[in-house]
C-alpha cells in the first residue's frame, strides 16, 4: 500500500469521525430544546422530586389542557381537573374567581362541533367575527329559580341518555332530603323539562335545582355539600363545561339559605277560624259532606276539602277539627265536634278576597249545620277580630311582594309546602 492510499484512508476516517461528533452534538441540541419546551409547556421549569404523584400528575394536565376550547379558561378549570385525579374524594364546591377575561359559557361549549378538542387561540379579528350562540332558555320558575334554588348548570360535548345521569346522581340521592329537580333540553334555544328516571331522552344541557328552603327549615350544610359536589362529579363525569357562574360557594350559600329562611318563617301565618256545633255536640259526617260541596268546595286525598279560584289556584281548606283527617270511606259515619277553615296566607294571590270567601262559607256552613263561629281561641268570631286578620294578611302580603315573592306565586308555592 503506497503513501497516496495510506493519506485516502486516513482523510475518510476523518470525515466519518467528524459526522458521528456532528450527529452527536445535534441530538444532544435537539433533547435539550425539548426538555426546554416541555418545561415552559408544564409551567414549573423544575424537575419533580421522587416519582410522578396525583398532584403532579394533575399539574401537568392542567397545563397540557389549558388551551383545549372544550373546557372553561377560568381558576376553575383547575379545580375539575384536580377532582379528576382524586376520583375517590369529594371536591369542595367554591365561586371561581373573576376571570380577567371572560369565562366559556355552556353556550361556548354546544355551539362548538362535538369533536373539536383542540383548536388554535383565535385572534382578536376572529374573536369579533364568531357570531353568537342562540343561547339556552330561561329556566322555567316553577321548577327553578335563583330566589329559592341553588342552582348548577352544565353542558356535554354530546348528548348524554338521561338513565346515565340519573345513575349517577342515585349514589347520592338519599344524602338530599330537600325538594330537587333535574331539568334538560337537547339544544339551545330549545325549551327545559324536568327528567325524572323514567325518562329515556339524550340531552347535552343539564341543570339541577335544590330548593334551599321549605316548611321544615333551610337547607344543612351536610345536604348543601351532597349535592353540590354530586353534581360537580356528574359534570366531570360526561366531560360538562359548567355554567359561567360556576359551583355556588358552600358558606355563601348557608348563609343566604338562613336569611331566607327567616324571611320567610316572618310572613308564615295561617288563619283559621272553626264552626261548632251550636249545642256542644257532634255533626254527623253523613251531612258534613253535602253541605261542604254545595259550598263550592272539592273533596282531595288529603283528606280536606279546598277551595279554588275560578283559575284554578287555592282559596282555603276545611278540615276535620280533630287529629283524624277525613277520608271518603268513613265520611258517612264520622261524627266530628266541629270545622276547622284555614287560609294559608303566603299560598293565595289575593289574601283579603280569599278570607272574606272563608268567612262566607263558614257562615254557610253554620246555618246549614247548625253551628257558631269561633275563633282560635274558640271565643265568638267577632268583627274586631275579622279586621285584625284583613289587616295583618294584607300588611304580610305586601311584605312578601316587595321582597319579589308574590302571595300565591309559582316561587310561593315551592318555599311554603
């Protein structure tokens, strides 16, 4: 082998040493501009200590959706991906913070096509362009209001079968012994109803309503609690975007619960005034029956007769003055000392109306009977006593129109039952 040879083999083991040196430098540049980037992209720019836990976990998650145009871009966001990664523990419901820009409306998340999981940030012209969503309807007040109601609303990239939800709400179920209702519709614009378990619908709006208040008090913070973290796990379940006003916060809504409560135990009174039998003796119940319709009144399963206005709502009730109600088996051989009348007075539209109709049936009713009227204290019903009652009724009426609770109203009838 001559010199010429030797300096040919010598040149190509040079360029060959010089290409893995090169390709070596490149691939170490490469890894560490990712190591970069995927720390910018996870937001801690350190290394995690010890093995990958939950909360890391999480972390990092948060960080990788951040941008996904499927979920709210709001403080919350971070709470539903941190209750995702403890699916075994009940996440505290809490208001999320005021957003610096707004937050993704469930209108935002349906007016989206259901596959679109990610999507560039648009740019303020495109931000401008995007034409509004229909928006969903009003809830319906007879079902749902934020006066009585704590209320939570989501929405589903696709429509979820209502026996699904109603699956997953029956594992808390019994936890909530206050009024509450589920309520769907399948589109924006589209008009909500009420889902019970019979229901075999698919729906992509959701909304549940707990009633805060009742005639037995105001809501515990252990049912509170129930249902709101329930319905924040259901919401997580089918991938929901919630309600731009997010989960109410817990004390803030124990706390209103209680101020409505009082409010509302102020204007609860009924009025009653009772027919006896004028002797002391007994009416016999085979004529309480006739002489009570002819009166105008409606015999019901709750074993009262009631009273309604040509539309329908309630006036008053008569009821067996004893403990024992009355029932249309045993109506012909009771025998009973005497009627009670009751006006309910944050059940009625028109309390004066409906209380001068009471009196008149009441005397009605003693002289086809042959009763008396008394009071409460069972002494003579006397006009003194009549215009105290017109009185307070009118003063506990006005009371409740201004506090934006009409007598005999749909929101009304819901807190008084």
């Amino acid at each position: 082998m001559n010199d010429f040879q030797m300096a040919l083999i010598a040149v190509g083991v040079a360029a060959l040493g010089g290409v893995w040196v090169y390709n070596v430098w490149q691939d170490r540049r490469h890894r560490k501009e990712a190591d970069d980037i995927f720390k910018r992209t996870v937001g801690a720019g350190k290394p995690a200590a010890g093995p990958p836990t939950h909360s890391t976990s999480a972390a990092a998650t948060a960080a990788a959706t951040a941008d996904d145009p499927l979920l709210p871009q709001n403080p919350h966001t971070e709470a539903l991906i941190e209750s995702l990664s403890h699916p075994g523990e009940r996440l505290e419901p809490r208001l999320p913070d005021v957003p610096e820009s707004p937050s993704r409306s469930i209108d935002d998340a349906v007016s989206a096509p259901p596959s679109a999981t990610a999507a560039a940030e648009p740019t303020a012209h495109d931000a401008g362009a995007r034409k509004p969503s229909s928006g969903w309807t009003p809830l319906p007040e007879q079902w749902a209001d934020s006066v009585t109601d704590c209320i939570v609303r989501f929405a589903t990239p696709q429509p979820v079968a209502a026996p699904l939800l109603w699956h997953a709400y029956s594992a808390w179920q019994g936890k909530v012994a206050k009024p509450l209702r589920w309520l769907a519709c399948d589109l924006p614009g589209a008009h909500w109803h009420t889902v019970d378990s019979r229901d075999n619908g698919h729906y992509r709006g959701w909304a549940l309503a707990l009633q805060l208040v009742d005639r037995r008090g105001a809501i515990s913070t252990e049912e509170l609690a129930a249902a709101l973290g329930g319905a924040q796990q259901i919401a997580q379940k089918f991938d929901g975007i919630l309600d731009a006003k997010g989960v109410p916060e817990l004390n803030k809504t124990i706390e209103y619960a209680g101020m409505l409560d009082r409010f509302c135990a102020e204007v609860d009174i009924q009025f009653a005034i009772h027919v006896f039998e004028a002797g002391g003796g007994a009416f016999a119940g085979s004529k309480l029956r006739g002489a009570i319709e002819a009166a105008g009144l409606s015999f019901t399963p709750e074993g009262v007769f009631r009273a309604y206005e040509t539309n329908g709502s309630e006036l008053f009730t008569i009821a067996n003055l004893g403990e024992e109600r009355f029932s249309a088996d045993k109506l012909k051989t009771l025998t009973t000392p005497g009627l009670t009348l009751v006006l309910d007075v944050p059940r009625v539209v028109d309390g004066v109306a409906a209380f001068d109709r009471m009196l008149q049936t009441a005397g009605q009713l003693a002289a086809s009977l042959g009763g008396v009227l008394v009071d409460a204290q069972r002494t003579p019903l006397a006009q003194p006593m009549v215009s105290a009652i017109l009185a307070k009724t009118t003063e506990l009426q006005q009371r409740m129109r201004e506090a934006e609770m009409p007598p005999g109203g749909p929101r009304a009838l819901r807190l008084f039952s």
